[in-house]
C-alpha cells in the first residue's frame, strides 16, 4: 500500500468554528485522502482518543492538529495525557495555535509535541500554513503504523 492509496485519518481539536472551516477547506483538494474529526474542546478530545462513551467507535487518528487554548480540558494537559498513554504517544501532535509566547512554545515541545505552528491572522497566510502542514505531514513524513 503506497501513502496514496491510504486515508489519513486526522483529529482536530479546535473550539473556534472559523479556524475548523478553513483548515477543513484547506484540507480538502489535498492529494492525499484525509478524513477529518472534529472535537471542539480537551475532555471531548479526551473521550474520542480513548474511545469513551459516543466516541467508542472513534477511528484512531494518525495525526492530531491541538489547538491549546479549549474550554473544559486545556490543551496543554491533553497534551500530556495523550504522550503518557502507550498507545497513544505514537501519535504525532502538531500544536496549531495563536500564542506566539515562548512559554507556551517551550512547554509545549517539553510534553513532546510534534510541531508547533502558530495560525497566521491573514487568510492567505492561514490558507498557506495548512498547505504547508499537508505537503510536509501528509505527503512526506512516513507516519507510525497504528497499534491494535
């Protein structure tokens, strides 16, 4: 099977409806299959990775895009839970969010995120950045195979 002819599965966690439909829009004439689940804050994140409740179905994502400020279950303690968790630390989490603050850069890449983007306020700029995640993330970087 050639990365092509494989769906990527991707988890958006992200609790601002703009930000969801353009990375959504952005994603959408990738060359690379993509199927894309949103949850809008840290503890529905947290249900969808460890298949809790209505998510006890939920496809295992190859790739999680966080965004660090959510309601209920900030970003940065997902963070940490999914990269103590066995089966899920794998995972490549790339941190996609407006703070630019060092502290938020450094704690961030100390809890093992993946990569660290800051969303441009320009919309061309934005659109430019997603185009970027899924050339480098979707199209080179040879993804963990999922564990059972």
């Amino acid at each position: 099977m050639t990365p092509e002819d494989k769906t990527i599965e991707i988890l958006l966690v992200e609790d601002n409806p703009g930000d969801v439909r353009l990375i959504s829009e952005g994603l959408i004439g990738s060359r690379i299959a993509n199927n894309i689940s949103v949850v809008q804050d840290g503890e529905e994140a947290g249900d969808f990775l460890f298949k809790r409740g209505r998510y006890k179905d939920a496809p295992t994502p190859d790739i999680i895009l966080l965004d660090l400020n959510l309601p209920k279950k900030d970003g940065r303690k997902l963070l940490a839970e999914i990269k103590q968790d066995d089966k899920l630390q794998q995972i490549p989490v790339v941190v996609l969010t407006s703070s630019s603050a060092e502290g938020d850069i450094s704690m961030a890449y100390q809890l093992h995120a993946n990569s660290y983007l800051q969303k441009p306020l320009d919309l061309t700029e934005f659109m430019a950045m997603i185009q970027s995640f899924e050339q480098y993330w979707l199209t080179r970087v040879i993804l963990p195979v999922k564990s059972t």
